[in-house]
C-alpha cells in the first residue's frame, strides 16, 4: 500500500495539518516537531504528490483549456503552440472540449468550482463569451485566443483577419482577377466580417465593388466550397477567381472546379486562409493567408504562464499578423 500523510502524522505523532505545514515550508511549528516530521517522510520514504502539494499552496501548476471541438481544422495548431510553452514551462494542461453542448459545459464548471487549474486559455464556444468574463471577473486569469472581433473585457491574442483578406484581394487584382467568388464563413461570426470587408476594401479601391451575387455564405467546410462553385456555374454567373474564407472551402472549390473541366489557375484562381497543411497538399497547392495559429497559442500560453509567475496581465490585446503565401492555384509554383 502507498504510504500516505495520515501513515507520516501517526509515526511522528502529530496532526495531518502539522505534516502539510512541514511539507510546504511553514514557519509556525517548532524545529524540534519539524525535524521529526522531516525523519518520518525519510523512514518511510513518503513522496507527496504534486497534485496535493500545489493544492496545499493554493496552486496546481496546471493550465486549463477551454475549446468548441477538437474537429476544427485548426485547432491543432492552435493547442500545439499553448503545449510547447506549458509543458517548457512545467505546467500541465487540462483540456475541455464543447462536443456536449450544455452537458460539456456543466462538467467544466465543476472543475471551475474545484479549482482544478491556476489559469485558462479560451478559443471561445459559441455563447459561452459571458460566462467566461464572469469568470475573469471574479478572479480567475484567462486568456481568449483569436477573439473574433469580440474584444472581451479581459486579454486577448489575435490576428489581423481584415488586412489578412485586403491582401488577398490586392493579390488577385495584381493578377488581372476582376470578378471574384467569395465564400464566406457564418455571417455572425467576427472574423467572417473581418475577412469580407478587408477584401471589399481591396476591390473597392481599385474602383470594383464586389458584386453581391459573387458572395456566397459559407460554413468553413469542404462541401459549402464545392457547393458555392457549382452553384455559381450552373447559374451562368461569371467568375475568374475564388477567395474562400477557410483552406477547407477552398479545397472544396477547387474540386469543384476541376469536376467541371475549369483549369486552376488559368480559368479560375483560387486563395483559401489559413494556410494549414493542407494548403500544399490540394491540387494546385493552394496559395494562402496565413493565420499564425500556433504562434497565437503560444503567445497566449506565455502570457497567462508569465503572469501566474507574477507579470501583470497586458491591457491590450496581442496581435499577431497575418502572411500571405503564393502557391500554384493563383499560378506560381
């Protein structure tokens, strides 16, 4: 049987309190008891968990985590990049995912309750924003990864969606691309807006408003991109590029395309953002804002672990910028 505090505080003769008191270095028992206590842990060669140490210290050097799914084409990404600064820094990390709606839910925040982790990082769950800021608000230390245009009341790491997308536009006017698709992602989500108007504004300025009929809405999957073309085609709508608002509709487009005989990119260009992975594995490789995913992870990690180091919590959110990536479905290689 593992020997426990109760096994340490019989021999020596004292309360399990006095055994927690020598264990996290208090100063209020006698050096006589102390060293008693200190010779019964050697003799029976106690190890107390770390777990219960960092309880009795009001710490658990562990991080929590909190994200819709893990079936979000890049939250990899974004989960890899908080694990490489959490683990450097010797935290560990709790992860909770929504896939059960409310019941998913309830569970984290019986682990709020029990004061499981020190901080936590968010990649917020669709309604769950007021929930979170009452958290911070009453205490506890988060950090919301990619805000999508919520500015919450507590810190914050994002990117620059708008100036991401305004370059993509400015990309496909450089290439003579006058008549743009664009699939979008949910329209009530920020960074959909962010994204659409930043690639209005590089049309606009160069005096060619995008036509409403070329915007189509999207859900960020392969099948709404492939849908979005084949329904633009089969109306006789023109178009001679495609900028969709994820790499995974934008794969969806480009299989589209390729069904009904286009040629990428000589008929039809196509952008995706992101830039995950799977950008250079479509066929063309797909040219690509690219979204710092892992960096936004990391960044957030290194400054809520930063802070519970001692650091105050920055004002102002962190951004991290976009680039722009050419591949050859807008003709480079």
């Amino acid at each position: 049987m593992p020997i426990t505090i109760a096994d340490v505080a019989a021999r020596a003769g004292v309360s399990k309190t006095t055994v927690s008191r020598v264990l996290n270095g208090k100063d209020d028992v006698d050096r006589t008891t102390a060293d008693r206590v200190r010779a019964v842990i050697t003799d029976l060669g106690y190890v107390p968990s770390a777990r219960a140490v960092g309880l009795a210290r009001g710490r658990t050097r562990v991080v929590g985590m909190l994200v819709p799914a893990l079936t979000w084409p890049w939250m990899g990404e974004v989960l890899q990049g908080a694990v490489d600064v959490v683990e450097t820094e010797g935290y560990g990390l709790l992860l909770f995912t929504c896939n059960r709606g409310d019941e998913s839910m309830r569970r984290f925040a019986s682990q709020v309750s029990a004061k499981s982790f020190d901080g936590l990082l968010v990649v917020e769950p669709e309604g769950a924003l007021d929930y979170i800021t009452a958290l911070y608000e009453r205490g506890l230390p988060v950090i919301l990864i990619d805000d999508r245009a919520h500015q919450p009341r507590f810190p914050s790491v994002r990117t620059t969606n708008q100036a991401g997308a305004r370059a993509a536009a400015v990309h496909l006017l450089a290439l003579g691309r006058r008549r743009p698709l664009v699939i979008t992602g949910l329209r009530r989500f920020g960074c959909t807006q962010e994204r659409l108007a930043g690639f209005a504004e590089g049309y606009a300025e160069a005096g060619l408003p995008i036509d409403p009929a070329r915007v189509v809405e999207g859900d960020f999957t392969f099948e709404c991109g492939r849908a979005a073309v084949e329904s633009l085609l089969a109306a006789g709508v023109p178009f001679d590029a495609v900028f969709a608002h994820n790499d995974l509709s934008a794969a969806g487009a480009l299989q589209a395309l390729r069904d009904a005989g286009c040629r990428v990119p000589q008929d039809v260009a196509v952008v995706g953002f992101d830039d995950l992975p799977l950008a250079r594995q479509t066929h063309p490789p797909l040219s690509s804002v690219r979204q710092p995913l892992r960096e936004m992870g990391a960044a957030a990690a290194r400054t809520l672990v930063s802070h519970l180091a001692g650091t105050p919590l920055p004002d102002t959110p962190t951004i991290i910028p976009t680039s722009f990536t050419v591949r050859a479905s807008t003709g480079t290689t």
